[in-house]
C-alpha cells in the first residue's frame, strides 16, 4: 500500500492538479511528483542492501521520466521508455534461460521458499523426472518473459493513447498522471495475475510429479 501511494497516487495527484501556472508549475510539479517514487526507491535500496537490476531501473525508469519531461523532448520517447524497461527485464529472463539459474529458480525454486532437497529426492525416484521438471521450469521462464512482453507493448500503447501533448506543459504533466494512474489497472494488475498464475502451474508441477502436499513443498526458512 506505501509502495502504491508513493509511486504512483501521490504522483498522480501531484502532476494533473498542481501543474498549473499558479500551483507548481509545470516543471516544478514534474520534479516534485518524481521526487516520491524516486527517493521511496532509493530509500528501499539503501535500507535493504539489495541493489537488483531490476529496482535499479525502476529509479532509472524515473529519472528519465523526468529528463524527457524538464529537457522538453518529443512525447514519443515517454512511449519508448516505458516499452523499453519492461522489456529489458523480459530480455534479462530470456537470457537468464542460457544460465545455470533461470530466473524461476531464483524468485521461487530455491531452498529458502521451498524444501528444494526433498523435492530433487522425490523427482530422482521418477525415470526422467528431474529432465521433465527441468523443462517444465524452462516453459515457466519462458511465460514470466512473455509477461513482460505483454507489459512493454501495453505500456507502449497506453503512452501513445494517452501523451499527446508537448513536453514541458501542464497538460503534459496532467496525461502523464493519467497514465500514471491507468497504468497500474490495465497494466500491473493483469501482469500480476499472468505471474500467479505461472507460479500456481510451477506449483501443481512439482505437486503433481513428487505427490507432496503444499506443507511439505513451502517451508519456513530457519536459517539465520
């Protein structure tokens, strides 16, 4: 809920109501609104000490945001930077296939979320089962990509919808927040269902392949 009213509501509100000349301003209502998710981000980073590429271009997603906005660029390249960044990531997983650890592995099939030893016993027992589950963890990688695919197209499109007026003015400032705002319904939301769902086919995988229950798969990590 933090992460959503700094990043993208206070944002909003910020650009399509105090953009005016006599509120901040075009550009100052620009620097302020991007000064949240911007500094929220930075914050999370230094706190946590997990500088991943990922939250690392979401600040970078912001600032160019606000360069392409202050330094009065064609509208067009909104359209292309946000198409761009999801599909870095989805780029990122693509490659991530040509590793010794897909991103699946990492986000979820690993020994801190899931009991990886018991599992790996389960599945030698099966003929062929760690091959088969290993290429079911390729098509599930393969459908995380896809999921940022969906996200850079559609982030394309709605920026092309919506950005229609020149860089540096208040109704820029105000379309920019209603992309902001559209964003995350037509966007997120779907995207998040899309990677449930691939985590929900990873799990009746390895359910349906080792016969263990929910329990014994998920386990809290008593490693300190």
């Amino acid at each position: 809920m933090i992460d959503l009213l700094v990043s993208i509501i206070l944002p909003s509100v910020i650009l399509m109501k105090l953009s005016g000349e006599n509120d901040l301003g075009a550009s100052g209502a620009l620097i302020v609104a991007l000064s949240f998710p911007l500094i929220w981000g930075a914050f999370e980073l230094i706190k946590y000490k997990k500088f991943n590429f990922i939250a690392l271009l979401g600040l970078i997603s912001v600032l160019l945001t606000g360069g392409i906005g202050l330094l009065e660029l064609d509208t067009k390249w909104i359209a292309i930077k946000e198409a761009a960044i999801p599909a870095i990531i989805g780029i990122g997983v693509l490659i991530s296939t040509y590793t010794p650890y897909p991103l699946i592995k990492t986000l979820l099939y690993n020994p801190k979320i899931m009991d990886v030893d018991k599992i790996k016993q389960k599945l030698s027992a099966t003929e062929n089962g760690e091959a088969v589950f290993e290429s079911r963890l390729l098509k599930a990688t393969y459908l995380l990509a896809g999921t940022f695919a969906f996200s850079a197209v559609m982030n394309y499109l709605l920026a092309k919808w919506i950005v229609t007026s020149p860089t540096g003015t208040a109704e820029f400032n105000e379309q920019l927040g209603q992309m902001t705002l559209y964003s995350y319904p037509v966007i997120a939301i779907p995207s998040m269902l899309m990677t449930m769902a691939i985590f929900y086919y990873l799990w009746r995988t390895i359910k349906g392949m080792t016969g263990l229950t929910l329990e014994e798969i998920f386990h809290a990590n008593d490693t300190k």
